[in-house]
C-alpha cells in the first residue's frame, strides 16, 4: 500500500498517479459549486471520502486546508 503523505501543491503537476472523473448532473454551475465546497459533506458524495474536516481559518477560500480521510 501506498504512504500517503503531505506534498507542496505543485506536485500535482508531477505526481506519478492522479485520478479524475466526469460526472452529468441535473443542477447548476452554482449548485454543483455549494456541494463542493461543503468539504464536511464529501463523504456523502465521493466513496472514496470518508471524513473531511477544515483545518485552517477561514476554512473555505485561498489557502485554506483540510484533513480528508480516506477508504482503506
């Protein structure tokens, strides 16, 4: 299993793996946007989520941080 652990955000750009997904949905552009960023929310809607908890004040918006707790 893979260690899981924290990185700069600019290894996005290099990361050996990285997962994406496409959904269609019924709601608006501002619909869609209220669920993702109800982060305490996520487990609801991603299998993979099991808990999401802000870390950082204000807990939305640039910079701000979040424990997410994953599946297995």
């Amino acid at each position: 299993m893979a260690e899981l652990r924290e990185r700069p955000l600019g290894f996005a750009d290099s990361a050996p793996f990285i997962a994406e997904g496409r959904a269609t949905v019924a709601a608006t552009a501002t619909e869609v946007w209220e669920v993702l960023v109800d982060h305490r929310a996520w487990s609801r809607w991603f299998e993979a989520v099991k808990r999401c908890e802000p870390t950082s004040e204000p807990a939305e918006g640039v910079g701000s941080t979040r424990t997410v707790t994953l599946a297995g």
